[in-house]
C-alpha cells in the first residue's frame, strides 16, 4: 500500500482537489498536500490535519507494519508551526537557563511534543518531560534544568 496514493484516493473520495508531494523526513515520511483551499484540510489549531494523519497512519500500518510514521503537511503549515514551535521551545530554554526556575510550555498533541523534545535533547543544560494534563489527551511540557 502506497501512502502517497492512498492518500490522495482518500482526499478525492472526501470531494477536496489535491496534488500530494512525497518528501523524507528524518526517519519518516513526509505528504505535504497542495490545494486551493488549505484552512478545510487543517482544521481549528491542525485538529483536522491531525486525525487525517492518524486515520493513514492507521491504514497504511494494518498492511504493511515496516512502513515508516507519515506526517501530513497542507501547504507548509505544519513546517511554519513547526519552526515557530521549536524557537519557542529555545526561548523557554533559555528563560530555564538563565533564571533555574522550572517552566511549562501549554498543552500539545504528541506530535508537537515530539518536535520540542527532538528540538532540545542536545542542550547539556535542559531537560525535558511531558505530564498528563487531567481531564485532556493532551500533555504539558516541563522544562528545566538539566539534574547532573
């Protein structure tokens, strides 16, 4: 099962007209959608972008398990979030550096989470933790001074 192609019958069945452009990623899979009409597709803060993902990741792992993790992008909107994501997570890192003081960074979905943990698991000074925020599928990051 293609992911690419999968995932484009998929758009088409749903009405949206579509080109996919297949990227890597790292170790994974990069689908970055181009269409004239991006905001349906990304959803209310990416919520939609975000269950379009699961649902293929979902799909294409049911066929073949050696398939690398798909990440969808419409429009470069994710690599935007994705860049602002990771200088907000450098400036929290600097703030911990500089005062000691343990800080929170707000909910996020586990992608997210990802991009802040892979953005500073190199700082010698900072570490990193996602918590469980009661009540929501969505974790917190802590972020503070590297215990030595």
């Amino acid at each position: 099962m293609d992911p690419k192609v999968t995932l484009q019958e998929m758009l088409d069945t749903l009405g949206f007209t579509v080109t996919v452009e297949e990227r890597p990623l790292e170790d994974q899979i990069l689908l970055d959608i181009q269409t004239d009409d991006p905001g349906r597709l990304i959803g209310r803060s990416g919520q939609t972008l975000s269950e379009l993902q699961f649902l293929l990741n979902k799909l294409v792992f049911k066929h073949d398990a050696r398939i690398p993790k798909i990440v969808l992008d419409v429009c470069g909107y994710r690599q935007q979030a994705r860049e602002q994501l990771i200088k907000r997570a450098k400036e929290i890192a600097e703030k911990v550096r500089r005062w000691g003081d343990v800080l929170e960074l707000e909910p996020m979905n586990g992608y997210d989470r990802w991009v802040v943990h892979q953005a500073l698991k190199d700082d010698p000074d900072i570490e990193t933790s996602s918590v469980e925020v009661e009540g929501s599928e969505k974790k917190v990051i802590l972020v503070r001074p590297r215990r030595r």
